[in-house]
C-alpha cells in the first residue's frame, strides 16, 4: 500500500493521534473504522524473514480510509468468497484496523483483537469488519494482518544463525506480538483501554490465540483470550522445520539464505505449494517454549481467563469441500478407504466406532469422524487443561442451518461447519428472528468476557465454567457435561501407543 498523507485541514473524517504519527478515518452511522494503519515496516527485501521492526513516522495525516495489502497468498475461493480481503496479496502486508463505536464515551472501552485464520497459509483482518461488534458490543475492536505461509513460517539453519536468539520461523507469530504492543501503545488514542484487551480468534486464528497464551513474549499484552475452533494444535520442532525449510530451499536452487531472499515474492509463492511443505508455527524453545497442551497442562502459559469452543459440525466444510464442490460425492463404498487414507491401521477401529447406520448420509459420516478428531476432543482437552489453573469457559456452536443463506450445491446438510458461528459473533446475520437472537447473545456473551473475564448476555442463560459446556443454538442455550462422550473423546484422546 502506498503511503498516503493528506494536509489536516483537508478531507472530513475523524483523526487520532498514534505513537506514529496522524490518522484520519471513515466516519460510519454507528461505528468509525480506521483502516490501513501501519503496525510494523514492510518486511521486504532484507527484512523478509526477519522479526518485525517499528513503522517510520510519518509526516501530516495519514489517509485510513483504504486497507492495507493483504498478506502474500494465494488467492483461494472459500464458501464465503476470497478469504484476501480488497486489495493485491503483497509483503508489505502489516497493517491493522480499528472499529470504534460511532457514540462517544467518557471512559475507556475493553479492546478486542482478532486473529484472523485460514490454516496460516491464507486470510487477511479485513475480510472481518469490526463495525458491527464495535456498535453492538460497545467495544473497541482491532483486526491486523501477518505474514503467511513460507513468508510467516519458513525455518533454515542460514536464517538462525542471524537471529540473536539462534532461531527462525515463527515471523507470522511475531508479527501478531507486534501488533498486540502497538495496541498497548496506541488504543488509548481510539478510546480503547490498553489494559484491559481480549484476543480472539478462528481456526488457525483460535490456534494463535493459544500460541500467544504460551508464548513468554506476549506478558502484559492481553487480559482475556477466546479461541474459536483452534486451540491445542500440534506443532513441528525448530529442528524440524528447519530440516524441512533445508529441503524446500534445495528445491529453489538455492543453499543460503541471500539465494532466497534474491528470489521474487511470486517466485517463493508458487514454490511454497509445494505438498510436502508444512506453514505452520514451531516450537522453538523461546517465542513458543513447548507444545501447547504440555504448556496448558504444566500451568505455563498467562492464566488469564480463556472462553473456547468449537462448531458441531466443524468437518463436513472438508468433507463438502473435497468432494460435492469439487464435483464429486462421498459414497457408502468410498467411506471405508476415505477413513483408511486419514487413519490406516486405526480405520477399523474408527469405523465400528461410526457405523454408516448411525448417520443420514457417508459424508456426515466422515465429517463426524473429522469433527471430533481434529477439532472437539482437542478443544475439550484444552478447556479441561486449563480449568486446572484459570477460569475456563467451553461453548457448542449448533446453529445447524447457519450457512444455508449461501446456497451451496451440497448433497448433504453441512449443518454447522467449521467457521459458520464466525459472522454470528461479528454481527452480520440477518436469518429468522431465534438466529438474529442467537447472534445478539453471542455479542453479549464475548463482549462482556471482554469487558469483565465473566460470559454474560441479556436474556440469555448463566456460562457455568467448565466442565459444563454451553451449547448456542437458535432453538434455544443449554448446558450439559455430555460433550467429551458425545464426540467419543475417549477414542481420540487415547495414548499415542494406543492408537
């Protein structure tokens, strides 16, 4: 994004005052958005692969009107459109968004910070307006941009040895600390309460949001935590990735460091799609000391209070996306080796565990299958971890019919899917009367965690901390303890010998 200035005196708009200098803003009916500000310097040229540096200070009023590039990526079309944003995917990518209500107020409002997801490989923070949450939430609400993929997450013993810590990957996970201390450093400007700021994310967003929970570099930076579909998620080690980056650097003609960073952004784009790469997170020992579940259990991480859940049917979006949007279905003799190609040697196991019988269709069979093993029984292990030493809240999204506004040609009800509770928290459902409901306590819900530690919302039932688990759907919030046996946790929280 180009840097624009206009004169003080010139276009309308509200300003505020940041470390860095002006910015003036959009005025909306119920919400002001501040767009395309500036967290870091463009990480280009010399700075690819390195941590985030401060932002240059700028002269005038800065235009914040007009997002920020997204981060490089490919452009990828999702069940809600192209994931991106506006803009054209580039590496000078870090900049952020504020959404404050349009209403002024005399006292600071809670802060809430979004991490946006898409598997750490696509996405950006302005696909997810906060203007809805601001007004309705009474919050201040600030979305960002970090860098994905090979340009977030590449490892290589070359880029180590410049670090002053001996270490690389993890820039995408800087990034997100870097824009946690500017809104430390400057939400007071916009009317926000640098201390008093919630995280929250989706997916690899939810995944982050636990990766900062761990991580020591991010103490004093947030006050509360919501991760959505995404918490206790695996992660390579430094070495690892730094094998695996060795190996993908090879593939470019390239044995150092300044080979690579000689290439062009397309260049390394095209080649990061490779299949046998993995852009992810790493433990490292420093930015991300342990996995995260041993972090959680061994009471490592900020014991602040965390509010995390899934979707009920979190794996039929891979099952509708593999098969009936790519132009194929998922049949009764297909369903055993779909299994066996995921699980090998445990399929049999698996399949007596979801019979074709128990379920309408094969391909609410395999998204059982998915939902349970890569999403609920995670998150209920990571609620039940962190109960031991924090306030700890778990929820069910089961609006079964929160994606049918988009119409799309599958043959199966996709109920509801990984992702589908995101616009209902945002506040961009327009449905029937009990899903307008569901969204509005929903805000109330995660805006009053934000604001007190405690989920509450009007008209809308009392958040028992776990190991109750709330479930949201528009037929009515309820609680129960049945979740860990209704996803059979017992089966995919068994000891690695054992499956």
């Amino acid at each position: 994004m180009g840097t624009a200035f206009v004169p003080a005196a010139a276009a309308e708009g509200p300003t505020a005052t940041t470390r860095h200098g002006q910015v003036r803003g959009k005025a909306g009916e119920t919400a002001t958005s501040y767009l395309g500000i500036p967290y870091a310097a463009p990480p280009v040229g010399q700075r690819r692969w390195k941590p985030p540096a401060p932002p240059e200070r700028w002269p005038g009023v800065r235009d914040a009107t007009t997002p920020g590039n997204p981060c490089m990526q490919r452009i990828q079309s999702s069940p809600w459109g192209n994931l991106a944003g506006p803009g054209t995917p580039s590496e000078d990518c870090l900049y952020l968004n504020v959404y404050t209500p349009a209403q002024r107020s005399a006292q600071q409002r809670p802060v809430m910070v979004w991490i946006h997801g898409g598997g750490f490989t696509v996405g950006s923070g302005t696909f997810y307006d906060g203007s809805n949450l601001a007004a309705k939430g009474d919050v201040v609400v600030v979305n960002f941009n970090y860098r994905l993929g090979a340009f977030g997450y590449f490892a290589h013993p070359g880029l180590a040895a410049e670090s002053s810590l001996g270490l690389s990957g993890n820039y995408g996970l800087l990034d997100q600390q870097a824009a946690l201390r500017w809104v430390r450093e400057n939400i007071a400007a916009f009317g926000g309460d640098p201390g008093n700021v919630t995280i929250f994310g989706e997916s690899a967003g939810g995944g982050s949001v636990c990766q900062n929970l761990v991580s020591p570099r991010t103490i004093g930076l947030f006050d509360r935590a919501i991760a959505q579909s995404g918490c206790g998620f695996p992660l390579p080690t430094q070495e690892s990735q730094q094998n695996n980056g060795t190996t993908w650097a090879n593939s470019l003609g390239c044995a150092d460091v300044a080979c690579l960073r000689g290439k062009s952004a397309d260049q390394l784009l095209t080649a990061a799609a490779s299949p046998t790469a993995r852009w992810v997170p790493n433990v490292d020992g420093k930015v991300l000391p342990l996995q995260v579940p041993d972090a959680l259990e061994s009471g490592r991480f900020h014991q602040v209070p965390v509010l995390q859940g899934t979707t009920a049917d979190e794996g039929r979006l891979t099952v509708a996306t593999t098969y009936d949007l790519a132009g194929r279905q998922l049949t009764a003799a297909g369903y055993p080796a779909a299994v066996r190609a995921i699980h090998g040697d445990r399929a049999d196991t698996i399949l007596a565990r979801y019979p074709l019988t128990d379920y309408g269709t094969p391909a609410e069979a395999l998204g059982a299958i998915l939902t349970d093993s890569q999403f609920a029984c995670l998150q209920s292990r990571t609620a039940r971890l962190m109960a031991g030493h924090t306030r700890s809240y778990q929820y069910e999204f089961a609006d079964r019919n929160a994606m049918d506004y988009l119409g799309l040609p599958i043959s199966f009800p996709i109920g509801a899917p990984h992702g589908s509770e995101i616009r209902y928290v945002f506040g961009g459902v327009s449905g029937t009367p009990a899903q307008n409901a569901l969204s509005d306590r929903m805000i109330g819900y995660w805006t009053n965690f934000a604001r007190t530690g405690i989920p509450y919302a009007a008209d809308a039932p009392r958040w028992n901390l776990f190991p109750k688990v709330l479930t949201l759907a528009p037929e009515g919030i309820t609680s129960g303890t049945t979740f860990p046996q209704d996803h059979k946790c017992d089966l995919w929280d068994a000891p690695a010998t054992q499956r």
